[in-house]
C-alpha cells in the first residue's frame, strides 16, 4: 500500500477541516431563529360598532352612485301630444305619402309667416301650411322620413325645459326646445327614426329675432 506523503496528508486534513467548517456555519443558519412579529394593534372593541357602521354606508353610497349612473334617463310626457295629434288628423292631407315637392319659394313664405327661416337644407318638404294652434298661427310642414310623412310644427310660444314625448293613437312624437325660445314639434310612424331628423331640424331651423 503506498503511503501517502507529509504534504498529502496535510492536503487532505485542510480539505476536511474546511467540510466541517462549511457544515457547521450552515447547520447554524438553519438555527437563526425568525424575528418575531410584532402584532397588529387591534382597535378597542368599542369603536368596532362605528367602523361597521361607517363601512356599511361607504358601501350603500356606492351602490347608489352606480345604480344612477347606470339607469337610463327618463324623458317627460308632453301634455301637449294629443292636442299636436288632434291638428295632425284634422289635415289628412299631410298624411298622404306624396311625391310632390314644395317650392322654396313657397315653404319659405310659410316659414316667414311662422317667424321662422331654415339655413340648411331639411330634405325633401312635401307639405307646408301655415295653421291656427292654440290661438297662434304656426308654421306646419312635413318631410319625408325612411317609413312615411313626418310632421314638424315651430310653436314659437310653447316654452320647453328640455326634450319630451308622447304616444298617441299609432304616433310617436318629441317635442325639443329650440335656440332663441319656443319650441318644435316632430311627429312619425312608431318605427321612425325620429332622432335623426329631429337633430337635423334643430341645426337648420332659426328663428327670425
């Protein structure tokens, strides 16, 4: 058996001595203990009540605050729907679906009498009157929208806060304020899309101050 020389075994006894060194710096990592926790300070028992409290109405308030932002605005009912309707009925004229087209001419002296003028074009005018409602002459016209004759009245003395609606024997209508005070009429079939022709009256139609 060979046998190992002074300078190996001294090798080997440094080799070894470093294991154990290695072992133990380990094996006392392991033996740190963890720094304690501090606990939380719990708040006294007798506030528990005002936070629930205080919890519950920040949650309520919330909820409410949704729910409006999510319900849809309700538009009024015009009183005036059935009376705007009866005037309607009483000029079958205006009903009729008709190729025919009012000179400008002719709707533009309508709408002079009624205090009124347009400064774009409305589309195609097939109807245009000047009538008694409610003790005023006003201008009545009507356009042709995608599902038949769509009624417009300017009731320069029928003040509006804001847009309306009514829902009268096979109409539906809106009534909407106009700039310079009054108001104006749109009147169509229920499956109408009055919006559209509704806010292109409104960016025509001025009155004559």
């Amino acid at each position: 058996m060979n046998r190992l020389s002074q300078e190996e075994r001294r090798q080997r006894e440094a080799i070894v001595g470093d294991d154990a060194q290695f072992e133990a710096l380990l094996e006392n990592a392991f033996r740190v203990p963890a720094p304690e926790k501090t606990p939380a300070k719990r708040p006294a028992r007798g506030h528990w009540p005002t936070m629930v409290a205080v919890a519950a109405t920040m949650v309520l308030a919330a909820g409410a605050w949704f729910g409006l932002r999510t319900v849809e605005p309700v538009q009024a009912v015009s009183p005036l729907g059935p009376e705007i309707i009866a005037h309607i009925n009483h000029e079958p004229a205006a009903l009729a679906v008709s190729a025919r087209t009012v000179p400008d001419a002719e709707f533009g002296d309508v709408l002079q009498r009624g205090g009124a003028s347009v400064r774009a074009p409305i589309g195609r005018v097939s109807y245009a009157k000047l009538c008694p409602f409610r003790g005023q002459m006003v201008a009545h016209f009507v356009v042709q929208g995608e599902q038949g004759p769509v009624t417009v009245m300017l009731l320069p003395d029928e003040e509006s806060s804001g847009p309306s609606t009514f829902d009268e024997n096979g109409f539906k209508g809106t009534i909407v304020p106009i700039e310079g005070g009054g108001s104006m009429a749109v009147v169509g079939q229920p499956d109408e899309d009055l919006e559209v022709i509704r806010d292109r009256l409104l960016r025509a139609v001025r009155w004559k101050l």
